[in-house]
C-alpha cells in the first residue's frame, strides 16, 4: 500500500474528476493533491523543488501543456505517472505507455483499477 506520509499528484481539467479521484484515495488513507492544469502543476514542481508526489495521476487532454508534454518532462525525475483519458486512442496509449508511463486507464474506472494502478506504480511494478 502507500505509505501514508506520501502524496498523490492528481492533474486534471475537470475540477469534478480531480475531486473524485481525491475522495477515492482519500478513502484508502492516501494524501492527494489537484492541479487543473499541467502547466500549473509543472509550476509546482519548479517553485518547490524538494516536492515529489510519490505518483501523478494525469489526464492526457488538457489545454496547455497536455498530458504526453508533462509525462516527457517528468521521465527524468523518475515520478511514476498514471495516465487517464476520456478518449482512448491507441496512439496515444502507445505513446504514453513508451514514453514511460505505468499505466493507461481510460476513463470511467473503478476504484479497484485505480487503487490497484496507484499501488503498483508507487512500488514500482508497472501495469497497463
């Protein structure tokens, strides 16, 4: 499980999705925070350098820096990223999942699928 004192990154446009998403982990006892962008999450990580989600869990379409854009710049912080997306494509998925995301979860999920995509990533056993 995740270790309580770490951090779910949660970036996504809807403001209804990012809630969701932190009830459900708030849930299972896991911290998380929301941006509605990934620019202004990237902004985040800039302005605070010792902060380190222990994980991100990033929607893919989002105005600004999209999805992909934020997974490449996070590649060499070696943060695992979840992403999820409305519109599967398989493209994309190809692209993310080589690019090195840990899972690809096309919205709506379960909770299972999410808690189950969180663990993994956050210990470091990769699914999709």
């Amino acid at each position: 499980m995740v270790n309580p004192n770490q951090i779910i990154a949660v970036v996504d446009d809807d403001e209804s999705v990012c809630r969701a998403i932190k009830r459900l982990l708030h849930s299972e006892g896991i911290r998380a925070e929301t941006f509605s962008s990934g620019d202004e999450f990237l902004n985040a990580l800039a302005a605070i350098p010792s902060y380190r989600p222990a994980c991100v869990i990033l929607d893919v379409q989002m105005p600004g820096s999209n999805g992909l854009e934020v997974l490449r710049q996070l590649t060499s912080m070696r943060v695992p990223v979840i992403m999820i997306t409305a519109y599967d494509d398989l493209a994309v998925r190809q692209a993310a999942l080589a690019a090195g995301a840990a899972a690809y979860l096309r919205k709506p999920f379960t909770s299972a699928i999410l808690f189950k995509a969180v663990e993994m990533a956050v210990n470091g056993n990769p699914s999709s």
